[in-house]
C-alpha cells in the first residue's frame, strides 16, 4: 500500500489550471484499481492519494499527473504494510 502526497510548489490558481486533467488522472487510476482513496490536504497545500500496486509502477503513474508535468506539485511516495486496521477496513492490510 502507498500513500502518495501531493504538494503544491505554485499557488493554487495555477493548480486550478490544471484540475481537469488531473481528476481525469485519478479517475483512470480508480478505474483500474490502483487508486483507493484521494482528497485534498487542509489547509489547501496540495493532495493525498492512497494507493495500492507494485512501487515502480505507482512511481511511473506519477510521473503521468498534469500536476507533475506542469510542475505544479512535487510528489512523496511512502510504502506502508497496515498490520492493524478498524473494522471494515480489512482490505488495507497488506
């Protein structure tokens, strides 16, 4: 599993520019799996995406965010294995 956090490096209104593109990014991820959970930091710096797959690919899907080919925000990739979950939450164990 990853959490994968977004952090803006331009004001939001650049961020904004490119929402469109984006949210068509994670919604091709969410389609096929990868992506489980998003949604942005508050206050609003950037995103947080929680994901699961095998890292190099993780690291090439993040390369392909309109956040990052505009250079809009830097991404931190950490890889965590939940051992202990809430009930109905199962799933994230890894």
């Amino acid at each position: 599993m990853f959490i994968i956090s977004l952090t803006y490096k331009k004001p939001t209104e650049e961020a904004d520019k490119h929402m469109a593109a984006h949210m068509d990014w994670l919604k091709a991820a969410y389609a096929d799996g990868t992506f489980i959970a998003s949604g942005r930091k508050i206050p609003r710096t950037g995103g947080v995406i929680l994901a699961r797959g095998e890292r190099p690919a993780i690291e090439a899907l993040c390369t392909q965010d309109p956040f990052v080919i505009h250079d809009i925000a830097d991404i931190d990739i950490v890889e965590v294995n939940f051992t202990t979950t809430a009930e109905g939450f199962e799933g994230l164990k890894g």
